[in-house]
C-alpha cells in the first residue's frame, strides 16, 4: 500500500465515489486497495485544499508591477543595472529573483534589430518608388545587379547592447537599434545577381569618387561580363557621396551602363544585404588571427555562395516593395 501521492486516478476516484456514499475509511481502503492513512489524508485534502509548497513570495504583484514598468521604460538595460532600480524603489529582492521575475513576465534577452534612421522627406521618396517598382517582374529585376560595401570584422563575438523584450516585439520601435547610414571605413565592395556573385575588391583605402571609380573599372565590369555577357543590364548603388558624384555618373554615361534609382537609407530593399549576413553568419565560428587570414576567409566563404541563393534573394523585391508599400515608407526591418 503506497502513500497518497502514490494514490491512482482510479483509487482516488473509488475514495471519493464511496466517501460520498457515506462508507467508512476502513471500508474505502479494503476497496480502493490502499492503506487507511491514505484514504484519510486524500480525503482531508480534498475538503482543506492541498496548501501550496515552497518559498513565499518575497516580492507583490505591486512590486512586480514596477519591475515590468522599469524593464518596458528602458529595455536596453542589463539585469544589474535594472536590479538596481527596482531595489532603489524599495524592493528586497535578489538578481536572480529579478532575472527569475522578468523571465516570468515573458521578456528574453535578444539582440536588437537595427532599422535605417529615415526622416519625412525620405520615407515619402522610399514609398514613391516603391509604388513605381510594384509591377516590375521577377525578369525585370534578375537584369539588375545589385552592390554594396560591408566591414568585416576579425571578431564577430560583439552584437553590441541586447535589448529586454517579449516575443512579437522585434519590430516594436522601443525595443529597436537606430542606425544612420553614412559610409564607414568600408573593407569590401561586392556585387550579385540572379545568376550569382561576382569578384569581391578588398579596399584599402577611404573610399571616394576615384577610387569608387577604380572598383567599377576592375571589379564591376568583369562582373557584369561574368554575369550577363553580352546581355544588357541596370546597376544598383546607394547614394553614397563616392556613389553619387559627378564623375562617377559621368563614368557610368561614357560606359553606357544604366544605374537604377534608389532610395536613400533603404539597406531593407537592398538584397546583398542579406547575402553579406549569409557570409557573417557562416564565418562567425572562424578565427583568423590577422587581416590577410581574413580576406582568405572571406573570399573562401563567398566562393560558397551559390546562384540558387542569389535568385531567391532577388525573388523577394516584390515582397520588399510590398512591405515598404504597407508601412508608407517607413523601414521594413
């Protein structure tokens, strides 16, 4: 005969079945099959109500409030400095009772999505252009190559500030990175299609109207001959100063290449984007001990890059163009 936890649904079931017929425990326990004591705590617990087991609280549904109320104001915060806080308000809780807390009010600790910072003027010119571009067909856009420049970095351990939010919230503005766009010290200029990638240049200076021009001469062209042949094509640039100079325009007119129009600060539109996360993300276990290490990584990486890759990347721009449609404009992610 085993105790009350021990008790199955189908003795618990006899025991209060025959309880309610007004039967004896000593009657019950031949029947249910169990020790009397048990009959007589099970039926105990069921009058009473099974109290509840562990530690009390050491924090109110008030205290609580609180908590959620400093995490939701500032997410960005690491669980010291947000521990800090609430015990400044005159809680007496531990940080693992705060980490433990917020865990429960369904907060996790992610990395913050990082959208454009975009004003008025260029979210109007995003939306117009989206509304252009809407009926382009997947043939139309698989004739547009598309660049960019990316800085890699030897680690790529740091992901910089986390930020405290619930699940649904990657897009909430407040728990979201603002990012500017303006030229860093780039390293590599890169360009792809729905056929697949071209040659990468590693750059090794600050990049502006010459040198862009340098890139285009000795990287792009032989892109375009490896991409398209003989076949026409329109290139895509942002409206980087270097991008967007005259010269360089004029050095697209001599060269008879048509450049697509784009919307400022619109890396969301910009496919490559998301083949230079690909490349990241695949090298984030690498560890190269200098910058030549490095490169080698990097163009063993791209050389992995398949077109099949490239032509689904440039298969979603109808999508894109849908996003930015429905959000008027504003950043897509």
């Amino acid at each position: 005969m085993g105790k009350t936890s021990d008790l199955t649904a189908v003795q618990k079931t006899i025991i209060d079945t025959l309880h309610k017929e007004g039967k004896t425990q000593k009657v019950i326990a031949k029947e249910a099959g169990c020790s009397q004591s048990s009959v007589s705590k099970h039926i105990n617990r069921q009058a009473k109500g099974r109290k509840k087991c562990g530690r009390k609280k050491c924090t109110s549904s008030r205290d609580n409030r609180t908590l959620q109320r400093i995490v939701t104001t500032n997410p960005f915060k690491n669980v010291g400095e947000i521990h800090k806080e609430w015990t400044a308000a005159g809680v007496s809780a531990s940080r693992t009772t705060t980490r433990r807390l917020m865990k429960d009010m369904a907060f996790r600790c992610r990395i913050p999505c990082v959208k454009p910072l975009l004003n008025k003027k260029q979210r109007k010119k995003r939306l117009a252009w989206a509304k252009d571009k809407k009926d382009w067909t997947d043939a139309e856009w698989s004739k547009v190559m598309f660049s960019d420049e990316s800085k890699f970095c030897i680690s790529f351990g740091n992901q910089g500030p986390r930020v405290w939010r619930k699940s649904g919230e990657a897009q909430n503005p407040r728990c979201m990175r603002s990012s500017v766009k303006f030229p860093p010290s780039v390293m590599v200029w890169g360009a792809m299609s729905s056929a697949g990638v071209g040659p990468l240049c590693f750059l090794r200076s600050r990049v502006n109207a010459a040198v862009y021009q340098e890139v285009l001469e000795h990287f792009m062209l032989p892109a375009a001959d490896q991409l398209y042949g003989d076949a026409d094509f329109t290139f895509q640039q942002d409206l980087a100063p270097a991008h967007s100079a005259k010269t360089t325009s004029t050095w697209f007119k001599d060269h008879g290449i048509p450049v697509l129009d784009w919307p400022a600060n619109s890396p969301d539109l910009n496919p490559i984007e998301n083949l230079w996360g690909i490349v990241k993300r695949r090298m984030q276990y690498a560890r190269p001990n200098n910058a030549e290490e490095l490169k080698t990584t990097i163009r063993a990486t791209w050389a992995l890059i398949t077109p099949e890759q490239c032509h689904r990347l440039i298969e979603s721009m109808p999508r894109r163009i849908t996003a930015v449609i429905e959000a008027k404009g504003a950043p897509t992610k």
